[in-house]
C-alpha cells in the first residue's frame, strides 16, 4: 500500500463543504471589519479643491450685486 492519503468518502466532502464555505465567508467578514475600523480609526482629510476648478468660476456681474442704498 502506498503512502497517500485515502479519498475522502462522498458523504464527508458533502458534510464539509457547508462547513468550509462558512470559514471563508467568516475570514472575508472580519477582513472588512478590519478594513472599516482603521479607516474610521484614522479619518482621511477631504481633498482640495482643484485650483484650475477654482479659476473657472464666473464672479457674479455687478449687476446682480446688491448694494447699499
């Protein structure tokens, strides 16, 4: 008889496979938990806006101004 591993009998591989599935589905649940807990443990700051956006910007007429009369 040769040193490799018996075949798993059918009825075992249908009872771990649930068994299995549940491990991964758990390991994928705690890396986003991780994931979601350093991000809101270390915020990131809001991005700038975009100077060449900033220059686009119209100022209003001075029509449209209001002044003090």
């Amino acid at each position: 008889m040769t040193a490799t591993a018996q075949p798993r009998r059918p009825l075992t591989r249908w009872a771990t496979a649930p068994i299995r599935a549940l491990r991964y589905l758990n390991q994928e649940l705690l890396g986003a938990h991780e994931a979601m807990a350093r991000s809101s443990r270390f915020p990131q700051p809001r991005p700038q806006a975009d100077p060449a956006q900033a220059s686009q910007v119209h100022p209003a007429s001075s029509e449209k101004v209001p002044t003090g009369v």
